[in-house]
C-alpha cells in the first residue's frame, strides 16, 4: 500500500512539474518582444512531404525537437536550399536532416573540436551539452546533399568563403551572448538573397539567445510556436513562401 502511494505522489509531482514548464514557457512567449510568424508562412512550410530521422535519433538530451525539426525540413523544401550552414554540429540529426530534405548541394557545418577550448565567454550548460556527444548520425544514414564537416571556434573561424551564398544558416553553436552576437553577425554575412536565418535555443533556460535576438533591428526575426526556434526570412524567401501557400 505505501509503495502505491508512493508511485502516485511520484506521479502526480511528475505532472505537476510538466504543467509548471508548459505555464512558464507560455508566461516566456507571452512577454517575448518577438512576434510568431504568420499561420500562412507557418502552413507553406509544413506542406511538402519532408523525411525526418529514424525514431531512435529523435529527442535525445540537447537535441533539437521533433516539431523543430518538422520546422527546418519544411522550410529547405520550399525554399529548394542547395546550400546550407550549420554553425554547432552537436550529434549531427539536424545536419541529416538538413540534407535529407534538399534534393542536391552541400551542407557545411562547423564545431569545437573535443578537448579544445571556447574563445569567448559560455553558458554554463554549453560544456554539459557537448560531453553528451559520442557520435555523428549523417555518418550512419544515407543522404543526397553532401556534408562538410569543419572544426573549429566559431568566433574566430572565417567565414568569407561562403559570404552571400547560404540559403539557409542554422545557429545553435554556444549560447552565450557574446557567441550569439558572432554567429548572428556572421550568419547575416553568409546569407543568400532568397535565404532564412534559424537560430535555436530562443527559449526561457538560455539567456544569451533572446538578449541577442531582443537587440535586433527591424523587421525583427519571428517566434516558431511550439519550438524554440526564431527564423528570419529575406524578403525574396519571404515572397517564396507566400507564393507556395497561395498554390
């Protein structure tokens, strides 16, 4: 009888910790300066047929969501991406994934070598994050578009080669605000005519993401219910996409 009891009261702290995190992230985006984008962008985007990784690989500790990931597929379909970067590799499901939805091109993406030092200023949870690494998932499942893995510091690697020639630039390296403001900088250096910005991480448990993208210019980036994903969309992506819903 008191082991029941027991197993109840674990059951119910459990739920009641579960509706605490769904009040407090809804308590976030209420009070976020950032507007959600539109319902007819959000519907072009989650339109086309998109292939996401084996069940296995998803929602692991530090991972992006599935409903991000639905996100960032969507999007590299109808934006027909051909060329993609990726600044924080991590286990590697968001680069598949990136590279499973484009029909053809290269997807590069950059991380801290293990055991190397960060240049600039982390997060206390950055280092945690990384130790949960054993392994790449693009090495173990096919994809169309090629991978470019890179190594090396974000803040001082250089980026000109590929000035103006992303589609799509996904951050979500180091999550301190002076690794934010290098990465966004530089993922604005990067980004093609017809190109997105994704940055991920804009949630309540990270400071630097939201000081950085609260400091934007407008038009400010755009909220992704139910994710913590924040996009930015040139104006020729943007037209792509309303073109797309309006088919």
């Amino acid at each position: 009888m008191r082991h029941r009891a027991l197993v109840t009261l674990t059951g119910i702290a459990r739920r009641l910790r579960i509706l605490r995190g769904v009040f407090l992230d809804h308590q976030f985006d209420s009070r976020s300066p950032l507007l959600a984008l539109s319902p007819e962008l959000l519907n072009a985007i989650h339109s086309p047929e998109i292939v996401l990784p084996p069940r296995r690989h998803l929602e692991k500790p530090g991972g992006q969501t599935i409903e991000g990931l639905v996100f960032i597929a969507g999007l590299v379909r109808e934006l027909e991406v051909t060329s993609a970067f990726e600044i924080g590799t991590f286990d590697g499901v968001t680069t598949w994934t990136l590279a499973r939805n484009m029909s053809s091109g290269v997807v590069d993406t950059l991380d801290l070598p293990a055991g190397e030092r960060a240049e600039l200023a982390l997060e206390d949870t950055d280092e945690e994050v990384r130790e949960l690494v054993s392994g790449h998932v693009y090495d173990e499942l096919p994809h169309p578009a090629t991978i470019q893995q890179h190594w090396g510091d974000s803040a001082s690697f250089d980026f000109s080669e590929w000035n103006g020639a992303c589609d799509l630039v996904y951050i979500d390296g180091a999550h301190s605000e002076p690794y934010v403001e290098s990465d966004t900088r530089n993922a604005f250096e990067m980004l093609s005519e017809r190109g997105a910005i994704v940055w991920d991480d804009y949630w309540r448990q990270v400071d630097g993401v939201p000081r950085v993208l609260h400091k934007l210019a407008a038009p400010r980036p755009r909220r992704i219910p139910g994710t913590r994903l924040v996009v930015h969309l040139t104006p020729k992506a943007e037209a792509l996409l309303h073109q797309a819903g309006a088919e």
